[in-house]
C-alpha cells in the first residue's frame, strides 16, 4: 500500500480533519491554520496506512483517526508554546 490512497481518504473526509481542529481550539480565523491542517492531513493519511495494515475493519477507523488527531495536534500545540515561552 501506498501514501495516496490515504491522502484521498483524508480529502473526502476534511469534515473529520476540520472536527479535530476545532476540538482542539484551532479556528479558521488563525493566521497558521491552513499549516495545520496540512500537518492534520498528513497525520490522517499515515494513520489510514497502517490501521489498512493492521486491521481490515474500516468501520471503527473514524473514531480512531478522529482521537489520533486530537492528540498529535494537542502535542504540536504544546510543543509550540514550550518553545515560545522558551525563547520569549
């Protein structure tokens, strides 16, 4: 399997991606938010490749990608105001 077939399932389901951003306080109205859903695309696509990999069930990868989500942009925003507060 490759990277593409999870990048197209990460662009029929931007709805999901968007839902992640918004659970953890990234709005639109933020200046670096098209980077972070980028970063939320690419996420979803290695995430897609290896629950493909792992388990053949696709009805409860939503959910997991959703949590998945959640928890690596939760970490990018915690590495970020680390090294704010760090060089500031």
């Amino acid at each position: 399997m490759n990277l593409e077939l999870g990048f197209e399932q990460a662009l029929e389901n931007q709805q999901l991606i968007h839902g992640a951003l918004k659970r953890v306080h990234i709005y639109v109205t933020r200046c670096d938010y098209e980077d972070y859903f980028q970063e939320a695309v690419i996420i979803y696509a290695q995430a897609y490749l290896k629950y493909r990999q792992r388990d053949q069930d696709l009805t409860k990868f939503k959910p997991y990608v959703f949590q998945k989500l959640v928890w690596r942009l939760t970490d990018m925003l915690r590495q970020e105001k680390q090294y704010f507060d760090f060089h500031s």
